[in-house]
C-alpha cells in the first residue's frame, strides 16, 4: 500500500498509526487527555480534557499540512457520566472554533457515543476524526 502515508505516534512506545493519509482523506485514530506538554498529565475537567484533546487533534492534521478547518466527520465518545452530552459537545465546537474559526460557518458531522469505560478510569473523553484536502490544497 504505497499510497498511504502514515503518521506513528512518537510520544509511545509501541508502533500505532496517529494518522494516516489515504487519497485526500486524513483519518486520525482516537485522540484523549494526555497532556504530553506537561509530562503525561491527565487533567481532572472535561474542559481541561477537551482543550487538550483538540490541540493534539490540530497539531496531528498539522503534520499533514492540514488544521481542524479541513475537518469533515468527528466522533466524541464519552465516558457515562463524565459530563451532560450537551455540554461535551458545546466543549467541543469552543475549543474547535479557537483553532479553526471557519468550522462556524462550515462545521464538520459529527457523532457523540456513551460509553461505559474507556482504557483508563481517568480518560472523560476520546475524539477521533477523518479529515479531507481540497483540491486547492
């Protein structure tokens, strides 16, 4: 398969695709709340949880040349009970419309899912997202 272009995770020590480029989509794998900027942290709010989540979703579209603006499907799955639904998804446009102001007026489709645990009891949220390059780009 020698079209596709794939991003590994540095922060890891085994061997799992960030992203991976196929065509002109970009799939993300699920992203959630550790805080590589400061030591692995895991923060304590689903606000400090969805900031850090969205920034890790940028800087991965970056290493494509892409932002969060080129985001067309997300999927927020969410630990049951972490926060109202409402509130998880409103967390999400904010921090997204910081980085990427045009998802106001062009905003990508989007899914939210309950779950009952994620891989660790700390983890509120986990996002994964496919984005596309326009033909300009």
């Amino acid at each position: 398969m020698d079209n596709f272009e794939r991003v590994p995770y540095t922060e890891m020590p085994m061997e799992i695709c960030k992203s991976l480029r196929v065509g002109n989509l970009v799939f993300m794998s699920g992203i959630e709340a550790v805080d590589y900027r400061q030591d692995g942290r895991i923060p304590d709010t689903i606000e400090e949880q969805m900031e850090v989540v969205v920034h890790k979703m940028q800087d991965t579209l970056a290493l494509s040349g892409l932002s969060l603006g080129n985001m067309v499907k997300h999927t927020i799955y969410m630990r049951q009970g972490a926060a109202h639904p409402h509130r998880v998804i409103e967390l999400f446009h904010q921090e997204c419309y910081r980085h990427a102001p045009e998802l106001r007026d062009y905003p990508s489709t989007g899914t939210l899912v309950i779950v009952v645990g994620m891989v660790l009891d700390e983890f509120m949220i986990e996002i994964d997202a496919i984005a596309a390059i326009s033909e300009e780009e």
